[in-house]
C-alpha cells in the first residue's frame, strides 16, 4: 500500500535536531507537506540550527521516510533558512506580544460559560505535559479566573525578574499565569476592555514563558474582547471548543466556531463535555442528561473533527476544586486516558495543521464585521 501522510509524520518524528533534543515537526520546521501518487514533498524551514545539521537534514528525512514507511517513495526536500521579519503593524517596531520561544498558541474557548472549558483546558495542558511537551498555560479569563484553585496556586503570587518580566508559577510542570493571581481573590475585578486589553497583552509580551511546545489559552465565553484581542495579539494555531450535547450550548458553540473563522484562526476541532454519566456503582450504564450525540451532529455540520466526548464524574470535579487536576491526582484513572487521548488528537491536528497548511497571521480588526490577516 501507498505511504499516507500519517505514516511520513511519523518518520518525520524521528528527525531530531541536535541542539534542542526534538523533532522537525514538534519544533514546526515542516511546511508545505504533500503525499499523493507515491511522492511526498516538503520544505525544512529552519531557524537557528548547526551547520552539520541544515546540511544534513535533507537526507535524514528521505532516509527516515523510506525506512519507516518502507516504501519506494520519491521524497523532495527543500531546506530554507527562515527570514526575520518586523512587525509593521507598530511603527515598524520588531516588538510583539507574541513570546518567542513558544511554538503553538491553543485557544481553549466555549460560547457560554458553565460547560467546563477551564476543566478541560487545565487537564488538556497537563495532559500534554504528561506526554513530554514543555507547556504554559494561561487564564485569559480576567472577570472570573479559575486557573489558581485548580493548580492550587491560589495563595501564590508571580516575581518579576531583573528584566521586568514577569516570571510564571509553575505546578506540575506545566507554567501557570492567571489575573487570580495578581487580585485579592475576595475583590472583583471590575474594569473597561482597554484596561483588559492591557493586561492579556502583559501577559503575553512581557511574561518569561522560555521555550514552550505549547501555551495553552484558556478564553473567558463568549466573543468579546478578549478573544480580540487574542487573535489581535497572536498568530493563533489554532482553537478548541468547548460544548455539552444540549442545544441552547451547542448554538453558542456554532457561533464561536464562526467567530474564529470570520478572523481566520483554524479550528482544530470540538470537544462535548458532560456528554454523559455514569453511576459508581454501575459504570457501563451511561445516561445523557443533557441529550445525546449533539457535538457529533455539530462536527459533521460545521466540518471539524470531535476530538474528544467527556463524561460527568464527580471525581473530577474534586479534583479542580482541591487543586490537583484529575490528570495528575488519578494519572492511570479512566479520566486521564480520556484527556490524554484528547492530548494526542489535539497535538495531531496541529502537527498536520503546522505542516500541510500556511501559517496563522495575526489580525487587524478594520471595523465591525471585517478582518484584514
């Protein structure tokens, strides 16, 4: 049988650069990969790398891709040097809001609250760091943060380092940065969307995340500034969101499918949380509470993957509430197989999305209605 694109993502894998210790496609140096008619072709963006390697590089592939798919595929590799590029959308300044060292920006979004997006963006990111990826997470939800009551941080507050930046708490691995840290946790925080604005943009630009894979977003509901200014701020690469089978969520999730296509940012797919319950003491019976197959009958009509369906349990719930994400507090329970499948399907989506599809712009919002990428 022919090689598929998934079998040369998985030779591809097994190139490793030597100064970091990782891979072409988990550092996103694979554009523009075809595999048709026994021929796969692609370009090796590099960064900075040794010269050994960029001169290497060309062939490892082709010698990884016949071995691991052990057929004779023809493989065309062209190997770029990446241009630095300023960003002219701030005077020609080369600052950004956007850190440096982070390879893939995940938005982890709802179109109303109340459908446990924060529980699934906070066991996505330690899921993801269970697996070996360097992860930060943040609490762009400024109104109503819930990031430090589930990693137990919610007495810690972050330093600022001798550059003024803004050093992240960091519980299992994962880095954390949330408003609920900077506020008294009895006051609320009543403020206008500029001063919003500011404060994702400090999070953001001027917060110390080092060398991520991954910096997950975990988005208040809605469409409103925030996400704004998210997809104002970042090249996203992409969103999930996050829905329960009911109809009156899954209207809301529709529309926040919408919002991120109307400004371009990829959708990597759905999640239906509280699909279902089970009773302790009976575990194979499942009762849909809030209906039945409703994020599946979404995918399909909006034409994104279901990564995932999730049931009610109240284990989880405790475990947010203690402060020790279920991924962490039950490593090997039923909960943390089905957030680390979620992990794969995720980190899958953005390794095809990274290395078949052009890279997210970040956007110019020109008036209501109209994006310019």
């Amino acid at each position: 049988m022919p090689a598929t694109l998934d079998d040369v993502l998985r030779a591809l894998s097994t190139v490793v650069s030597p100064d970091s210790g990782k891979d072409i496609l988990r550092l996103n140096l694979v554009k523009g990969l075809t595999v048709e008619d026994g021929r796969a072709a692609f370009t090796v963006l590099l960064k900075e790398a040794p010269a050994s390697f960029a001169d290497a590089v060309a062939e490892r592939c082709r010698e990884a891709i016949r071995r691991e798919t052990r057929a004779d595929m023809q493989v065309d590799v062209v190997v770029e040097r990446e241009m630095i590029a300023l960003d002219m959308h701030d005077g020609g300044s080369a600052k950004s809001v956007q850190p440096a060292g982070v390879v893939n920006f995940v938005a982890v979004a709802s179109g109303k609250g109340g459908v446990g997006k924060s529980t699934v963006a906070v066991n996505l990111a330690g899921a993801l760091r269970r697996k070996g990826y360097d992860v930060g997470l943040v609490d762009a939800d400024i109104y109503g943060p819930s990031i430090p009551l589930m990693f137990g941080a919610a007495d810690e507050k972050p330093r600022v380092d001798a550059r003024r930046k803004i050093v992240p708490l960091e519980r299992h691995g994962v880095k954390l940065l949330s408003m609920g840290m900077m506020v008294d946790p009895e006051k609320a925080v009543i403020w206008r969307g500029p001063m919003v604005t500011n404060a994702i943009r400090q999070f953001l630009g001027e917060c110390d995340w080092g060398a991520l894979d991954y910096l997950i977003l975990d988005l208040p509901p809605g469409t409103g500034d925030i996400q704004l200014t998210i997809v104002q701020s970042l090249a996203l690469t992409g969103a999930v969101v996050v829905s329960t089978p009911q109809p009156v969520a899954l209207a809301d999730a529709r529309k926040g499918v919408a919002m991120f296509r109307n400004v371009r940012a990829p959708v990597l797919g759905l999640v239906e949380n509280m699909a279902w319950f089970s009773p302790p003491d009976r575990p194979e019976k499942k009762y849909y509470i809030f209906g039945q197959g409703g994020a599946a009958a979404l995918s399909k009509e909006l034409d994104v993957p279901l990564l995932a369906a999730l049931p009610i349990r109240e284990r989880l719930r405790v475990s947010g509430d203690e402060g020790t994400p279920i991924v962490f507090a039950e490593p090997e329970g039923a909960l943390a197989n089905l957030f680390g499948a979620l992990a794969d399907r995720v980190a899958r989506e953005v390794t095809v999305r990274n290395a078949t599809q052009p890279a997210t712009q970040k956007v110019e919002i020109l008036h209501t209605g109209s994006t310019r990428a």
